[in-house]
C-alpha cells in the first residue's frame, strides 16, 4: 500500500507578505512545493491532499494542478473556520484559523492509508521523504505507531530573523518523548540565541527540531478528534488560540496511548520565513541541480 502526502498549503505567510506556496525558487520557474512532490513521487508515494482554503482554490489549482496531473492522484481539501465537531460554534470576533492540527483534520475523509503531512512552503529534501516513506510502508497494518523526521537545528535557521523551532527529546529506544517550542533562535557570534525558556538551558546547533513533517496511520484521525474537543472545551484565547500538531501528538504520547519515532533527516532544510530568505533558497536549490539531485526541469 503507497503512502499518501498531505500538505498543509492553506497559510498566506503574514511574515512573508504574499502566497509563497506558488512562489518560484526553482530555475524553470519550481515553487518549494514541486521539490517535495518530485521528491514524494521518487520514495513512493502514490497520492496527495492538498489542504487549502475556498479563497484560494481558483488560483492554487490553476497554477499546481497541471504540473501533478497525471503523476499521482491529486486530492483537496479545504481548512473552514466552522468545520467543528457537533456540540461547538466559531467564537464571536474568531477570523484565525485553528492551526495544523485542526488542518489535518479537514483531510480526514479523503485518507485511508499511512500518511505524512508536511507544510507546502518547506524544502525537506530527497532522503527525509524516503526515510519517511520506508517508514510509513512498515507500518500500514500497524495503529499507535507514529513517526516524525527531525532535522539538525542548525540546518533549519535564518540569517534574517529569529525562527521558532520545536527541540525534539527522544528516548534511549529513538521514541518521542516531547518537543519543547522555542522561540527567536538566531544564530548569534559564533554560538546562538533564543527567548528564555526554562526547559531549554542552551542550544548547541545540533539538536534534533521538528518542522512539522509527521507519519502516521490512519487511526490517528478519532484520536486527534478527541483532542480537538478537548481543546475547545478548555479554551481561553477564544479569539486568537491553536490547535497544533505536535500538542495533539504529546498528550498521546504522554498517557502512553501511542508512541513516535523520531527518525533523523542530515538535509539542508530550505524555507522562506522572511522575504531576504528568497535568494538564499533559490541558491541552494540551483546549487542542488548543478549537483545532479534535480533536474534543471522538474
């Protein structure tokens, strides 16, 4: 059974200041997301999801699905503020979005098989998407047994900015044992800096950060339910809180209920979080295609 791709593509990136999901960084003209696709193709995946908002459909689709067409099978589905488990309403004055994990649960009805999900404007890296893959195709007839590729800190940061990152603790085994958000980490002299936080006393560059790229099977969809109703019954921020991923992910594994394994990527992760980061990408990238990892067209 192949693998399905979700990818998260519903964010404007307020930071970026435009739709970089169909922004191109590639020579002939290849957004982020084409590299992830091209490179989910070669390790075996045999359909995406495409999670969007309505708003932005017309021109998503215009633009991504003539290039996928024919490749694999192409589904959508669409984030909406009201799509809610019964029982609960969208808070007066709410206009934010539930956040990734709440994203991924709009894609429920369209997946039936392991899957990864990943966000649209990352660059991962031809190894992370087989080491997913071979992953996810042990354990298609297994529940409970998640997986999430990390990434060495210092592959992951800007030079225009502070970035968050979530800092992945595993076990002895390779399990997750939990992910720590730490915010503003910059690189900073020869070493680095980050906001205070009383979990992390100081980051060396090769900690292991999650960037949102998970596996999981598919009965992790009613487990991720169940928490979501948690999280609107104890909300406070009823205007601006999120319902995230990795939240979801530490309350299972945490009451023991599920385990993740944390499987290592050596990539050079490549993202545009601020403007200046553009060329940079874009670079690396071209540097990746003069090497013969991509073809100069995808």
């Amino acid at each position: 059974m192949k693998p399905t791709l979700i990818v998260l593509a519903g964010g404007m990136g307020s930071r970026y200041g435009g739709l970089k999901q169909i922004d191109p960084v590639g020579p002939s003209g290849e957004v982020v997301l084409d590299y992830s696709v091209f490179d989910a193709i070669a390790a075996g995946f045999g359909k995406v999801v495409f999670l969007i908002r309505k708003d932005i459909e017309a021109e998503f689709k215009a633009v991504m699905q003539p290039r996928y067409e024919g490749k694999l099978e192409i589904e959508y589905a669409f984030q909406d503020l009201k799509t809610l488990p019964e029982g609960f309403a969208v808070p007066e004055g709410r206009t934010k979005p539930w956040g990734t994990a709440h994203a991924l649960l709009c894609c429920k009805d369209l997946v039936n098989e392991p899957f990864a999900v990943l966000n649209a404007d990352d660059f991962y890296g031809t190894s992370s998407f087989q080491v997913m893959a071979d992953k996810l195709m042990t354990v298609a007839d297994k529940e409970n047994e998640y997986c999430l590729v990390a990434f060495d800190l210092q592959k992951t940061l800007s030079d225009f900015g502070g970035v968050s990152r979530g800092i992945c603790f595993a076990n002895e085994e390779g399990y997750l044992e939990e992910v720590v958000e730490t915010h503003d980490i910059r690189r900073e002299g020869a070493g680095f800096a980050f906001e205070a936080n009383p979990l992390i006393s100081a980051i060396e560059g090769h900690e292991l950060v999650s960037m949102n790229m998970w596996g999981f099977t598919p009965d992790f969809f009613p487990k991720l339910e169940a928490s979501f109703v948690r999280f609107l019954e104890g909300l406070e921020d009823k205007e601006k809180g999120e319902f995230y991923i990795p939240t979801a992910v530490d309350e299972l594994i945490k009451s023991g209920a599920s385990k993740c394994e944390v499987l290592s990527s050596d990539e050079q992760w490549y993202g545009v979080t601020f403007p200046d980061d553009k060329p940079a990408v874009m670079a690396g990238i071209a540097s990746l295609v003069e090497s013969g990892k991509y073809p100069a067209a995808l």
